[in-house]
C-alpha cells in the first residue's frame, strides 16, 4: 500500500491532498476550512482534514 501526502503551504493557497495506491482519497484547500481567503502558510488544518 502506498500512501501519499500532497500539500502546498508556501503560496497564497495552501491546500493538502491524500492519495492511496495511486487513486485521489481527499483534497482540501486551507481556505475551506476558515473564514480567510488567501490564507498564506496556513494553519496545518488542511492535512488533518485530508487524512
């Protein structure tokens, strides 16, 4: 089984995403789980959600 977990965190729109044995499980992007846009960096929320 292999695992992988995406994420961009350095840009405006930071965004995670899960994928297992190659198939997309979970994407989220930082900004849906707030009440900002844009948000720069994020909270990390992202990853959690996505796993």
């Amino acid at each position: 089984m292999t695992v992988i977990l995406g994420f961009s965190a350095f840009h405006f729109d930071s965004a995670a995403c899960l994928l297992i044995d190659g198939q997309l499980v979970g994407a989220i992007a930082e900004e849906r789980l707030g009440d900002r846009r844009k948000v720069v960096g994020g909270r990390g929320g992202g990853c959690g959600c996505a796993m």
